[in-house]
C-alpha cells in the first residue's frame, strides 16, 4: 500500500457492505473467551449513506437480488448495470435454489460503463487482483478520488515522500510533521488538522515512533493501545476444476473464456443456526471466483508432488491438465478474524529500514473460532462447487492470514481507556488527530473490509467539513 492511492490500486473491488449485526457483535452473541470483541460506536444506519454515496462517486456495478441476511438500503440499486458475467454464474444460481440456498450476484466497484472520465472495464481475465487497472474502470482511491481532489486545485500530492514523525511540543499539540522527500532530505509541513491514513500497520507504526515529551510511548499511546488488535481477514478456502469432457463442444467453449466474471456470493450462514455447528454464532460470506490467471502463480502450485519436485515430462503433462482439461474456480469464505491480544503491531529497535527508522514487527496470532468458521463456510462452498460438476474439490481454513486486508490498530469507541479514537475517528488524546484507514475497525466483519473503509472515510470527511465551517458535500 506505500503508493499513491494505497494498496485499493491492486484490489480485486469485491464490494460487501458490513449489515447490523456487525456493529453489535459483543451484544448479539456475547463474549468469546481469549477475543477481545467490543461493540461499534456508530450503527449501521450512520455508514449507510455513506455506503450508497460510494455507490455513485467511487462508482459499484451490481444487480440486486434480495436473500435472508441482505442488509437494509435506502437505494432501490446500483448506479451502475452489472458486469458481463461468466457462464459459471448461471450454473451456480441453478445448483444453489436446487440446493434451498440463495447465490445473488457480487457487486464490484469497477465501472461496467465509461463514465467519470474514466473507461469501463476491459474484461482482462481477471487480472484485477493485485494489479492496477489499465482503463481506470477500477474504483481506486487514487482513480475515484485523488485525481479528481488533484484537478479541483486544492489538493496537492507529493509523491516519493515518507512521513518520518509527527512531532509534539510538552503540551502534547502537534507542531507538524516531519517526513523525507524524494531526495531523502527531511522536510516540514503543519496543518489545522492531521489524517493519518497509511492501513492498520503502517499507520500504527507511525504513531508508535512519534514519541514526544507527552507521549513517550507513541502519538495517542497513554493506554498502550496503538498497534494491538490487529485484524485481518478470516475465513476458508478451496477450490475445484470444472472439466470441459463433461459438457458439450459448444457449451465447453463457453466455458474456456477467461475474461467475464463469475460474480456470485453466498450469505445463507451470514448467522449460523445450526444446532449440529453449536449454539447460533457469527458466521460469513462466501464469494466464488476464478483462480487467478497469473500462469506462474497457478503453474508454480503444481511443481510439488508426492515424492519431491515433479519435472520433465510428469511437470508437462500437469500443465497440460491444468491449463488445458478445465475451469480452475476458488472459493474465498470471509469470517471475523476476531481481534486477540496476540495480534498486534509493535517497533524492532533492533531492524531499521534505510530510512533509518524502526520497522514494524507483526505478530499475526489468530483465534480457533476463525478457524471453526472458516472450515464451515468452505465446506458449504466446496458443496456448490460439487453441485456444478466440478471435480478434485478440496476446502480448508487456515491461521495464516492473507496480507492484503488489514484493520484493528487504533479502534474507535466512546471509553478512551478502551479505544484509541472517539467515534469521529479523532484521537481521544489528541483534538486534531484522525486516523481514517481501516485501522479505526473494532472488529472487521465477515467481508472484505475496503467498502467499509471508504464509507467511514467520507463520514469522516463530513464531519472535518463542518468542522471547518464549511457546508458538507449534501447541502452544497
């Protein structure tokens, strides 16, 4: 994410807003032994504006389709039709109402249509993870927003620049901030207010080395808070392969083309109430995609076999299968990765990167409910993937979390002894301190995190306009 408009220029735009239930997580189903779960300080109905404002600036495409856990909306769509979709998307909305469940398409914030000064999408094969968008149709921050705040004149970027601290006077008020420019010479620059928006571990790495005479722990670190609760995203996984042997030519042809969408989610265990699993709980989404293109991620998967490295010919012939024989599909299961006090951001004193600053040492503990969870979601996945024909299906959870969402660090709440941040996302300790990135998050929800961090950004955002004095994006 150290790049103009952070780590949302390689994100694949799966869009999932949180619903009720996950502000009230400690309320509604009590405490979890050994997770430290606390309830939000803002409800659904304050980030639902919010959410649709998303809709139509950074810009979703999407079809609604209503099922047991949609959340409420005060829109009757999206602003944008849906993508092409693949011909899987159609095979999983039959096996699933075969099934009792309820697929519904995933909405994307990638333009289906050029708008915005931007291209629609150019169908890529699913590129979209962990690469930039070459037509702009990805709503990335720097694509959505930076451009156009750049274009109004009043916001300048200055690339190849690191902040080094924000420094304090005895009072504990912020004198400025100190950063290195591209020249790797140190400079200065104060403001009215200050938005710290780096993801969860670099923002907590920030504030954790600009100590001062009032903080000598780190910025907003009297309670030792800044850098715990890391979150990331929790859930399951599998795959399968869908052989082409098993349809005919023409509806195999169909199949091979690698450029549309599968587009579809499941939230039927959103909530799970399933006497066989337990008492009822937090459950999750399941969302089913290609496996991604990239020919060296998916062929490097197949070097390692039974006995040691495969080569030669054995190496040819799987290949051949993988590339050849059948549609390669993934689940992605997202559950809470519920936030623990073994996982957390703190500095090594002992590495320093060639800055000359310590670099952040990442505990990545992660509780067994993830687990517990996660097996269940990709088992109810892997049984779709199975009522479409495909074939070598496997399902797992896993405690090794993807680096790619990130939240927790600095969490908001209304007790200052519990929280870092207040709900406007300012810092208990510090008046015009804000902390805006998915860093702010008590816990994260079953789904993909960044929608929820662009809405709660643009609350933020209102609330800094009237605390300006100046009319918020509604009334001018």
């Amino acid at each position: 994410g150290n790049c103009v408009g952070g780590s949302s220029n390689f994100m694949s735009g799966y869009f999932h807003r949180l619903k009720p239930v996950d502000f009230r997580l400690l309320s509604e189903f009590g405490p979890v032994e050994g997770a430290n779960i606390a309830d939000w300080p803002i409800g659904y109905e304050d980030l639902e504006p919010y959410y649709t404002r998303v809709e139509h600036e950074v810009g979703v495409s999407g079809t609604l389709r209503d099922h047991p856990h949609a959340e409420p909306r005060s829109s009757a769509g999206f602003p944008y039709p849906p993508l092409q979709e693949h011909p899987v998307a159609g095979m999983l909305d039959a096996a699933g109402k075969k099934l009792g469940y309820h697929p519904f398409p995933t909405p994307r914030v990638i333009l289906s249509l050029p708008e915005k000064g931007r291209n629609s999408c150019a169908y890529n094969g699913g590129y979209c993870g962990s690469t930039g968008c070459s037509t702009g149709a990805k709503g990335s921050a720097r694509v959505a927003l930076l451009e156009k705040a750049v274009a109004t004149g009043h916001c300048e970027v200055r690339p190849h620049s690191l902040v080094k601290r924000i420094m304090t006077d005895a009072g504990g008020k912020i004198t400025g901030v100190e950063y290195f420019d591209k020249a790797g010479s140190l400079q200065q620059v104060d403001a009215r207010i200050y938005v710290v928006a780096c993801q969860a571990i670099e923002s907590a790495r920030l504030l954790l080395r600009s100590t001062g005479p009032k903080f000598p722990r780190g910025l907003a670190n009297t309670n030792g808070l800044v850098g715990k609760n890391l979150l990331f995203a929790g859930g399951g996984a599998g795959s399968g392969n869908l052989p082409y042997a098993k349809f005919s030519q023409s509806k195999a042809q169909e199949l091979a083309q690698t450029g549309f969408f599968i587009n579809r989610a499941l939230q039927d265990w959103y909530i799970i109430d399933d006497k066989a699993f337990g008492p009822r709980q937090k459950g999750g989404t399941i969302d089913f995609v290609h496996v991604h293109p990239s020919p060296t991620l998916r062929a490097a998967r197949h070097l390692d076999g039974d006995h040691g490295l495969v080569w030669g010919k054995p190496l040819k012939r799987n290949l051949e299968h993988l590339f050849r024989d059948a549609v390669p599909l993934k689940i992605e299961a997202f559950c809470d990765w519920l936030p623990i006090d073994d996982s957390f951001v703190t500095l090594d004193a002992s590495k320093k990167d060639k800055w000359g600053m310590p670099v952040a040492r990442i505990r990545a503990g992660f509780h067994v409910q993830n687990l517990k969870v996660g097996w269940y979601l990709a088992a109810k996945g892997a049984e779709m993937l199975k009522a479409i024909g495909a074939e070598d299906v496997i399902s797992f959870a896993s405690g090794a979390p993807p680096t790619n969402l990130l939240a927790g660090t600095c969490r908001f709440g209304t007790d200052p002894n519990k929280s870092v941040l207040d709900a406007n996302c300012r810092a208990h300790e510090i008046d015009n301190l804000y902390v805006t990135d998915g860093s702010f998050m008590p816990t994260g929800g079953s789904v993909p995190y960044t929608w929820t961090i662009y809405a709660n950004a643009f609350r933020v955002a209102d609330h800094l306009l009237q605390r300006l004095g100046k009319p918020n994006q509604e009334k001018s």
